[in-house]
C-alpha cells in the first residue's frame, strides 16, 4: 500500500518532466522528508528522556506545554532558533561553523540505512552494515571539529576525549556487529532482515548473540555519548565539553543529533539482533503498516534500556573508560567471534 | 582467576542497580504513587509546606488576641536589609505610674526579606516566628508590605515566673 503511494508519485512526476529530471527530484523530497523525520524525531527523543527521567526520579516531567508536554520540546526548539548565535573571537572561523554540519550529515546518511519498514527504506546497499559502521564513525569528526575550533580548553579537553573514546569502542562495535554478520552471511540490511523470518537473531544465535548483543549495548551506549560514557560533555568537569561555545541553533544541532545517533544505534540493534520490522511469529505479516508500527516498538524499547543506563550507572573515570574497552569487552569480543564461527560451522544454531 | 570473577560481579551488581531504579520507574508509570512533583499552583488548596520550611516571618497571637511583642526594636535592628520597622508610642500605665512602650505598627517588607531568620533568633521574647505560607503571589509590590501585629491586639500579661 505505501509502495503504492511512492510508485503514484513517481508516475505523477514522470508525467511532469523528463526521467533524469524525476531522479534528482525524488532524491531532493526524499533528502527532506528525512530532514523532517530528523527534526520529529529529536524532539519526540528528548520529550522521551525527560519524562523517563522524571519517572525515574520520583517526578513527573515536562507535562504542561501539550497532552503530557508533548510539545514542550517545540517549545524549547523554537527558544534555541530565536537565539543569537555567538562565538569566541579566537574561534577557528571556519571549522567552527561547518562542524555541527557534520553530525548532522552523518546522522542524515546513517538514517537513511534504516529501514522503518519493509518498504521505507531510502538506500538499501549491499555492504549496508559496513556503510553504517564506517559513516557513523564521521560523525566524531565534527565533535572533535567543535573541540579543537572552540579554542576553549574545556571544549578541547571534550573533543580529545571523544577522539579516545570513539577509536576504543568503535571496535567493540564493530566486532559485535561481525558477530552478527558471520551468522547473517550477509552485509545487506534488508537480506538479514528478511533471513529473521524464521527466527530473530538473538534466538536463533543463542549464547553468543546474547553476549554479543550485551557487548553492542554497552559500547553503543559509549558510541551515543550518552551516560555512563559522557566523559565528553562532563558537566561537573567540563562546563558542557565540545559544545561549550556553542548557542541557539548550532548547539540544538548537536543536541538533536546526539538523540538521533542513540535512535540509529537501537535501530542496528533492532535490525540485528530482534527482527527489523517483523513482528513476532509473523502474527500480523498481511497488515501493510505493522512494519513501520513493529519497527518503531523495537526502537523504543530498545531506547529505552539506553535510557534506564543513563538514569541508573555513574559516569565513568577515563582510565576505568579504557579498561573495561581494551581489557573486559574486546577480548570477550574476541572469543564470541571465534564461538559464534564454530556454532555456524558445525551448524549449533537453531 | 578474579578476570572473570570481576566480569560476573560487575555484571551483577549492575543489574541490582537497574533493578532498583527499574521499580522506581515502572511503580510512578504506572501508578504515579511516589511522584513527589507539587503541582504548583493547581495545588493550592492542599499544598502544606513542611514545618521547618520559612515562607513569611509572622507574629504568634493567642486566641485573646494578645501577642508578645514589648516594642523592643532588637529585630529591627538585626535585620540586616531593614526589612521591618517598628511604629511604637508611649503611654502611662495608671497602676506604677511610669511611661510604658507599646508597639503601633510592626511592618515587615516581605519583598525586601530574604528568609535568614537573624530577627527571629533576636527576638528576646519570641514574640515572632516561621510562616509556612508558599504563596505569595501579588500583582501590586505594595500588597508586600505587612503589618504583622493583628488590629486591636495588646501585649500579654508576663506571667512573673521565669522559664
Ligand atoms: S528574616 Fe532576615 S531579612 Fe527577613 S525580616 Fe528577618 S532579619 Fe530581615
Ligand atoms: S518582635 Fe521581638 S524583637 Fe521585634 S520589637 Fe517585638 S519584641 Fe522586640
């Protein structure tokens, strides 16, 4: 049915112009239509934390702009456009403007992996994985731009952290996401989701696609910058880290994309280890919009463990940071490839 | 052997740490019982501040309507951002025959105030006290302003025996 609705567009816009032409059009609505998804989605996100929180907490949270202080969010937005947009004179020029540019471009390629159902999905490639791996690691390119170009020494000390903590746990990553993959055979997104038809990976993989998914909470949890790894921003020690210097809507950009990086992560997770868009046991595979409404539970649960973290765990020393990378998770990460390798060989999985 | 010991130990007490603020979360979703959120200003028929919380210097008066203040001006003195004045007169007091002092007006600037308690503390006879008043909300800063003795009231009879 929604592939219907793209397939009449796509007739309507033939009519209209010539076939290249319709290319770079769709390519442009769709570059927009993801914008928006972003910008809901940010907003949707942070709402989500702070009423989270708020349970958490013993308090309510936002719960007065809108049903259930939907729109506070909107609220708060609108405040941080309307800002002036300052800086330091001593300020690389340059980089320091282009730098929230890059987070929010690769959050933008990363999304366009993802795929919110079996239709929706804007760039199904056949090394998916491995794109959204690669891409997502850009994205520490333009915190540590903010750092460096600030000149600020809080925002550098934040922008070298994350430089250490990036390079550390992009491996653990990595290597979860392998793990997956030798159980998978494939890098395409939308192949090893259809491959979970026949049971979810984290069923079907057992005891080391349990471990590896632990291990890809955890490290995803540090890739996200979000609590219990927030060495990066570190209010108590680094006023706000990176972002320090930044006002209105250069510093909503970073604050937004922070919040959409933890939806890509908990989509990979989704994606691999709990089915994508299938729903359990195939009970409502005819209906043509319980994909996207699947996908979006996942995420939300998923989301939600991420934030149980943040509400529960201390934050890291930097030293404890890099133990528990290079001494606990990566050997693990290690043995778990090796075991889920022989499980596949010797044909362990279910 | 601790390597591994640590790994399960660790993962352990991480999961009791979630489990408890898993109960905190899922018991106020669900049912908002501990909230401890005052929902200021829709509550203010039952918002009851606590005991020792300072909300407006006030002047105790007994059901005589009799209070406690001799016009001393300690307290106007320990203020340190003048917030009360004190308005006292003089009138001869027909049994010893001597000029006694009285107070007229003790004012007290609620919007100069800063809750520090200093005229309270120097208050030789407790003749004042914490308020537990939240809302004092005005559209006029002059509706601040307050006369802490009630209309028409007098000065205790001191009962002779000391405490
Ligand atoms: S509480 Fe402090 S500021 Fe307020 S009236 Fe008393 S002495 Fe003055
Ligand atoms: S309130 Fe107390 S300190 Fe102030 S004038 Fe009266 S008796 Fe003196």
């Amino acid at each position: 049915m929604i592939l219907n609705i793209f397939t009449d567009i796509h007739n309507l816009l033939l009519g209209l112009m010539s076939a290249k032409a319709v290319h770079i059009t769709e390519l442009v609505l769709i570059g927009v239509a993801y914008l928006g998804i972003f910008a809901v989605l940010g907003l949707f996100l942070v709402w989500l934390e702070r009423r989270v929180a708020g349970f958490f907490q013993l308090r309510l949270g936002p719960n007065r702009v809108g049903p259930s202080g939907l729109f506070q969010t909107i609220a708060d937005a609108l405040k941080l456009v309307s800002k002036e947009l300052t800086g330091t004179v001593k300020a690389d020029k340059q980089l320091y403007k282009i730098a929230p540019y890059f987070v929010i471009t690769t959050a933008l390629m990363a999304m366009a992996l993802i795929p919110f159902s079996q239709e929706i999905q804007a760039f199904d490639i056949n090394i998916g994985v491995f794109f959204l791996i690669s891409v997502s690691s850009i994205g520490v390119l333009g915190i540590f731009l903010a750092g460096w170009s600030s000149n600020n020494k809080y925002s550098l000390i934040g922008g070298m952290r994350t430089g250490i903590q990036m390079i550390s746990y992009e491996l653990s990553v990595g290597m979860a996401v392998v793990t997956m993959v030798v159980l998978a055979g494939t890098l395409q997104i939308s192949e090893i989701v259809e491959l979970q038809k026949s049971g979810w990976f984290i069923f079907t993989g057992h005891i080391p696609a349990i471990i590896a998914f632990m291990i890809f909470m955890i490290a995803g949890t540090a890739e996200s910058n979000r609590v219990p790894f927030d060495l990066v921003e570190a209010e108590s020690e680094l006023g706000a880290g990176f972002h320090t210097e930044y006002s209105g809507m250069r510093f909503a950009y970073y604050f937004l994309a922070e919040f959409v990086n933890m939806f890509i992560i908990a989509s990979i997770a989704v994606v691999l280890f709990f089915g994508g868009w299938l729903s359990p046991f195939g009970i409502t595979d005819a209906i043509p919009f319980a994909g996207l409404f699947w996908f979006t539970v996942k995420v939300i649960a998923v989301i939600f463990i991420f934030m149980w973290f943040r509400w529960t765990f201390p934050r890291f020393r930097i030293d404890q940071l890099l133990t528990l990378e290079w001494k606990y998770l990566l050997p693990i990460n290690m043995v778990n490839i090796v075991l889920m390798a022989l499980m596949v060989w010797l044909g362990l999985t279910f | 052997m601790s390597y591994f010991s640590d790994i399960i130990n660790g993962t352990k007490s991480l999961l009791i740490g979630m489990r408890i603020t898993g109960k905190y979360f899922f018991v106020n979703f669900l049912t908002r019982k501990d909230v401890i959120t005052e929902q200021y200003p829709d509550n203010l028929e039952t918002l009851n501040m606590f005991d020792r919380y300072r909300g407006e210097v006030t002047m105790y008066h007994n059901e005589n309507n009799e209070h406690r203040c001799d016009a001393c001006t300690l307290c106007e003195k320990a203020c340190p951002n003048g917030s009360i004045e004190i308005i006292s007169d003089k009138e001869l007091n027909p049994e010893t025959g001597k000029n006694v002092r009285y107070i007229v007006k003790h004012i007290y600037h609620l919007e100069m105030c800063t809750m520090c308690g200093l005229c309270i503390e120097a208050c030789p006879q407790d003749a004042i006290q914490w308020g537990q008043n939240f809302h004092h909300v005005q559209y006029d800063r002059g509706k601040l302003t307050k006369v802490l003795n009630k209309p028409g009231s007098k000065i205790m009879i001191k009962t002779k025996e000391k405490k």
